[in-house]
C-alpha cells in the first residue's frame, strides 16, 4: 500500500478540515471545493482510508454542486475503498506494543492473541462505522429516499451505532440527532466548526502508537465527513430558491 508523504498527508488534513470550516458558516460550495482539491491530492493513491474518507467527501461536494451522477459515481467508489479497508483490517497484525494501561499489559503477557484480537475488533469497527457514514451519504444521490422515509431510518439505524463505536457526544451523532427537531439552519451548520478540535482529540489517542495503518485509519474516519438530513435540506433549498429566484418553502 502506498502512503503520502507526511508533508503531503498534512496538506491533505488541512483542506479537509477547511472544507468542515466553511460548512460550520453555511458556505456549502466553499466546503466542496476544499473536499474536492484534498480528493486531488490522491490521485494515483493506493487503496487505503485517507483515499475512502476523501472520496466520500468529494461525493458530498458532488451533491452540494448539484452534480448528482458525479456524486453517485464517487460514492461508488468510497464505498468499494471502504470495504477493502474493512478486510485487510479484519486480518491486520496490530503490534503489542503500546499497551494503555497495567490490565492490558498482564492481558498482553498472559493472552497476546486476545489483546491483538480485541485491538483489531476495536479497529475494524472504526472502519465499518465509516463505510456506514458514506452509504448512508450515498442515499441523498436520489431525492426519493429523503421523501419515502428511508433516510430517517437509517439515520436512527446509523445514530445507534455511531454513538456505540464514536460516542453520543461525537458531531455525527450531533447531526443524526437533528433530524426530528426544528432547529435553525446556522445552529445545524456551527456542529461542523467542532471539527478540527474533535479531530485533535481523536489524534492524541494512545491507537495511533500502534501502527501507521492505525494512525492513518484513526485520521481517515475523523475526517469522513457525515451529510445531516436537516443540513442536505438546507442545502437542497437554497439550491432551489437559487435556480427558481423564490422562496419554494414559502410558496
């Protein structure tokens, strides 16, 4: 598998979390050109999560700029680099080193194989909880999921398990728990600004010790970005008062 450069890595890190800036102050399209040059930055990359989670995101820059085959395509894509993420972690070698606490040392010593087993779970997991967030991105390529209910299933299907894998307080469980709620369009857009702080928090993790296949999944599912419900109508909505010059909301 072939990785960037780190310089080249930290370039691509700082116009994903851009691209999460701009959603934060409603500037949907600025987000999507953020998405779309990190994307760039990969062309030619092998197989790996940095390439999912950049594809995903440009899958949802596709959407925001009303390229709905483009978007259908990239998701597609995502979507198979997901899945071969999900297997080469479900068979990876986690190194022992790095046990985070006495427990886990006397396990290691005592079950090496338990250890490495319950490291990769933890990890696979990881990988299977971001493959979820770009299908479930996928599902707004055809408007109809959103009218026939489908999304607002899996949004609380995908809400339970996010809040298992990255926590009740994370932003994408923040942004499935508004899909009941009437809550303003620049409340919705602001979840996005915690972005880059939850990212930072995520890095300081005693995982990304383990290996750089681990260090560069732990980066890779922070930064697939999630497509709200409440925030794809906002978005839908402007695009319509845009192209039709009134507000079909009030019509």
């Amino acid at each position: 598998m072939r990785r960037m450069s780190a310089d080249k890595t930290q370039k691509w890190v700082t116009s994903t979390l851009r691209g999460f800036a701009e959603m934060s102050r409603a500037r949907s399209e600025e987000a999507a050109r953020f998405w779309l040059h990190a994307a760039g930055m990969l062309q030619g990359a092998a197989g790996d999560p940095l390439l999912a989670a950049s594809l995903s995101n440009a899958g949802i820059a596709s959407l925001i700029l009303q390229q709905q085959h483009d978007a259908d395509r990239v998701f597609h894509e995502a979507e198979q680099v997901w899945q071969r993420v999900a297997d080469n972690f479900a068979t990876l070698d986690i190194p022992m080193a790095g046990a985070s606490s006495s427990f886990h040392f006397r396990l290691a010593a005592k079950a090496p194989n338990a250890l490495i087993d319950a490291r990769r779970q933890r990890f696979l997991r990881l990988a299977e909880a971001a493959f979820a967030i770009t299908r479930f991105d996928h599902l707004f390529v055809d408007i109809r999921n959103v009218s026939s209910g489908v999304v607002a299933q899996r949004a609380n299907e995908l809400k339970a398990k996010l809040c298992d894998v990255l926590g009740a307080g994370s932003i994408e469980v923040r942004l499935l728990s508004t899909v009941a709620e009437q809550s303003a369009a620049a409340s919705l857009f602001a979840i996005y600004g915690d972005k880059a702080t939850e990212f930072a928090a995520r890095q300081r993790t005693l995982s990304t010790a383990f290996s750089e296949e681990c260090a560069e999944l732990e980066a890779a599912v922070a930064l697939t970005a999630l497509l709200g419900p409440q925030i794809f109508t906002v978005i839908k909505n402007e695009k319509t008062k845009t192209v039709t010059g009134f507000d079909t909301a009030r019509a």
